[in-house]
C-alpha cells in the first residue's frame, strides 16, 4: 500500500483529481474518455517513465493523450481510475541530421510534437519531413498511434513510414526501442498501435532537404469522378483528394506536388480550419437551423461549395487573401497550413462535427461512392430527405499508398481476398453538429445506416478516431484474424497487466 507522502506526490503530478470527462479538441461535452481520475501535464519523458511504473505498481489504468483528435469515447476504457498523460508539453526536438547534398537525414523529437511545430522548426534548418504529414493541430507520436495519414497513393503518406524507430514506454514503465523492420512484428504492431503497446515517448523520424509545392483544384461534374479513372485522376500526383457535394452533385478535385524553389516568389499558407467571428456567427445561424430545415442545409453546402471553389490561401508575409490557382509556396504552409492571424478554430466558436470514417480498396473506389450516391438517392425515394455536406469542405475523399503493418487502414496481403496493394480510398464524411435541440444532426439515423450498408457490402476498415463503438464493433469482422492475432501476442508481451487498455482495444477482442 503507498504511503501517505507517496499518495500526495502521485497527486502532485497531476492537474487535479477530475472524476469525470477528459474532452476532445471539441472540448466540454465531447468526452474523448467519459470518466477518468486525473491529467497529469507531464513534461519530460522521465515524468512519464514516473508515472507508468507508479501506475503499474497500483494497477491504475494509464493512457497517453497528444492533442486530443478524437470524436467518440472510445479513447480509454470504462475505468474511473484511468489516468492521462497528456504528452502536450513534452516537445523536444533535437539531433538534426541532415548533410549537405544528403537525399534525407533523421532528428528526434518527444511524445508531444505536433506537426506545425515539427514543421516550422525543421524549415528554419532547410529541411522537412515530406509527406508523412497530418493536420497541424495533431501530435506526430499520436498520428502513428493511430496510423493517420496525408492523401497520397503515389508517396508515402503514412506518418509511420517516416519514422526510423520508436521509444515507447511499455507496461512495466521501461523504455523499449523499436527499430524500423518489417519482418519483425514488434514493429508491425507499433507502427499503428492504438496506444495499446504503451506511451510513445520519443520518435527518431526521416526527413529531406525542404521543398516547394503547388496546388491546383478543378471542379467535376460528380458522373465524371463515379463513372471515372479515379486512380488515374489522384496517383500522378505527390497528394491529392476529393471533396464531394452530393446535393450539387459536383466533386472538388485538390491536387498538389514539388516545383523547384525558384519557380515563385509566391508564399501560400492554407487554411485548414479558422474562421473570423462574421464567419462563424454565421455559419453556426445558418447550420443550426438545418436542425430542422432541409432548404438551410442545401443553403449550406452551395455556399460552402462556392467558398471552396476559390483557394483558401493566403499569402503568408502579407497575410492578403490569394485569388486563383494554382497557389505556390513551401510545402508545410500549402499542403497543411493552419490559423490566419487574429483567427481562430471553428470549435472555439461551438462549431462542432461528428464524422465516419471508412477505407476501402481503390480497386474498389468506383463501386463505393457508387453505392454511397445509390444509398442517397434512396433516402430522397423513399423517406423525401435531400442529404447534403454539412462540412465547410465537403465529404472528404482521401487515399493511401499502400503501407504494410497489421492494424493500418492501407495494409495488405489479409485474408478478405480484396486487392489493397494498389492503395486505399478513404470516405471521410464529417457533418455538423448543432448546438440546439437535442443536439443530434438533421436527419441523424442516416448516418450509422449509411455506415453499415458499406461496412456489410465492402471490405473496409474504420479509422481509429473517427468512429463510433458501433461502427467499431461492425467492422471488426473486416479485419484479418491474423494480424489481430499477432498484434495481441505483442501487446500481451509490451504490457501483460492490461495497463493500456481501451475500448477500441476491447473491441478487437484483443483482452480476451
């Protein structure tokens, strides 16, 4: 039993004893975990090595948090013991290696490293780390947890395809090296590991000689991109996607790649997900009220439609709004950006989401959004609902090259018998959630209808943020029996007491 000073330094680490809701980027009322113990803003990764073994000595459970990208309350599991570790503030970067003429070199960097900060660090030393790159919001240790990604098929775009090696601190609360090496499964397991193996602590990740990018975007009729070539239309290029307006039947075809660096003396940076208070005013009136009117929603996604069609660029020196495409700039700033100056993140406003996130062969891409357009002409045929985007930029198309590890959403060689070793096609549908009423989005049932009907007729796989419980619990009789076999033995080997758990991992059957 602890002593009475060692119960008070536990406490000590810790923001303070919560008894409730650890929340999502969304904030209060989207619980990421419904009912934890306490937070610890850990600082250093001695702190966190502190923490596990403290916590394994209890039996209290642990989970490691980065910037929250989460939707559902699937991040922990339903034990009011849980404690966070919240990797935020533990954010070292460090041992740059990268010669002069060398086609790529490495640095290491800690638990709570997000991209931006990876990126703009790395762009002062006249590097980068391509295109293994994600929102700019998320922690790169947390975007291998969950096997995020950029839309490429042409280009390694799993995060976990830069990293060199990984150390993560396992369930007795030692640090564990894991070098990059495809045969070995310690490796498989930790290159998309759902925080089940243990607290990633450090990463050593690839990275290259910095680069410029351009990007360009046309708009489709939607027969064109159903009854297409969609591979040929998204792996010519270093990233690519579509963004799909199902009322207005048009898709927005985003495409980017290297220019040499002296092409333009243009400095575009994006904007990913900031709005002015005019804005988000609004949007939140206009979006709310498609609660309950149908003709709001269709208001919503015209303009939406019409926004988007213009680039969502600035020029980052001057911060002046850039008109026409194709926009020109260093590649972090056009491929992720972030916040304009004096902006801020829509969910600051109460502008909030839920999404559905699925990937599917891109083999099979044409039959997809065929059935998915099928399942929303039904819903106009037979219940006279009009199903629209909700989301500033439409129904997110993604893909993925393909990346072999087990629990991935690009992996291959599995036992459904589906061709992934051309790459993944990833439907992403995020919809708005409204802030009055009961707080459920227009029409709400559609959505988890939609999703089983591609879950039972496709092979596909759930992003692992991105989901409910339920699609989780679907979907899992998708996945290769093998891989979830020889991902158990792992877990079972990196943390025998169940330290880690969650309910994804549950889920899986990976505890029983």
């Amino acid at each position: 039993m602890l002593s009475a000073m060692r119960q008070l330094l536990w406490l000590a680490c810790a923001v303070g004893v919560l008894a409730g809701p650890y929340n999502t980027f969304d904030g209060p009322g989207f619980p990421a975990c419904n009912d934890v113990a306490s937070v610890h803003n850990v600082t250093s990764v001695d702190e966190m090595v502190s923490i596990v073994k403290e916590a394994a000595a209890n039996g209290t459970p642990v989970r490691a948090s980065g910037k929250g990208h989460m939707w559902y309350d699937t991040m922990c599991q339903d034990d009011p013991r849980t404690v966070i570790i919240r990797t935020e503030y533990t954010n070292g970067i460090s041992d740059l290696q990268l010669e002069a003429g060398a086609d790529s070199g490495s640095v290491v960097i800690e638990a709570g490293v997000t991209f931006l900060q990876l990126a703009e660090w790395l762009h002062e030393r006249n590097a980068s780390i391509g295109y293994t790159l994600v929102n700019w919001n998320i922690s790169m240790a947390g975007a291998v947890a969950m096997g995020a990604h950029r839309s490429s098929i042409r280009e390694d775009s799993m995060v976990a395809a830069g990293v060199l090696s990984l150390d993560i601190i396992n369930g007795n609360g030692d640090i564990v090296t894991v070098e990059r090496d495809e045969s070995n499964d310690d490796w498989l397991a930790a290159s998309t590991s759902l925080g089940l193996l243990g607290v990633i602590a450090r990463m050593k990740f690839k990275i290259y000689p910095d680069f410029k990018v351009f990007a360009k975007q046309d708009i489709y009729d939607e027969d064109d991109v159903l009854n297409g070539d969609i591979y040929g239309m998204i792996a010519p290029y270093a990233t690519a996607n579509f963004w799909w307006w199902p009322y207005l039947k048009k898709f927005h075809h985003r495409y980017y790649d290297e220019v040499p660096t002296t092409l333009s003396d243009q400095q575009g940076f994006q904007n990913t997900f900031s709005l002015t208070d005019i804005e988000a005013g609004a949007a939140i009136a206009l979006l709310n009220s498609g609660k309950y009117l149908e003709t709001s929603n269709e208001l919503a996604e015209t303009t939406f439609f019409t926004l988007w069609s213009a680039p969502n660029f600035h020029e980052k020196e001057t911060d002046a709004t850039i008109l026409f495409w194709p926009v020109y700039g260093w590649n972090y700033d056009v491929l992720i950006g972030g916040l304009y100056p004096g902006q801020k993140p829509e969910w600051e406003y109460g502008l909030h989401g839920l999404t559905l996130e699925l990937a599917f062969p891109v083999t099979q891409a044409n039959a997809m959004l065929k059935r998915v357009r099928q399942f929303f002409d039904d819903e106009k045929t037979e219940r006279g609902i009009t199903m629209t985007s909700t989301y500033r930029s439409g129904i997110n198309i993604k893909f993925g090259k393909p990346y072999y590890d087990f629990l991935g959403q690009v992996t291959y060689n599995t036992s459904d018998g589906a061709d992934w070793t051309q790459g993944a096609i990833m439907f992403d549908f995020p919809h708005f959630k409204p802030s009055v009423g009961d707080g459920e989005p227009y029409n709400a049932d559609f959505y988890p209808r939609l999703a089983n009907v591609l879950i039972n007729e496709f092979p596909c796989r759930p992003h692992w943020t991105k989901n409910t419980r339920e699609v989780f619990g679907n979907a899992t009789k998708n996945l290769d029996p093998s891989h979830l076999s020889r991902f158990k033995a792992v877990r079972e080997k990196f943390d025998p007491n169940e330290t880690f758990k969650s309910i994804v991992g549950e889920i899986l059957g990976l505890y029983d």
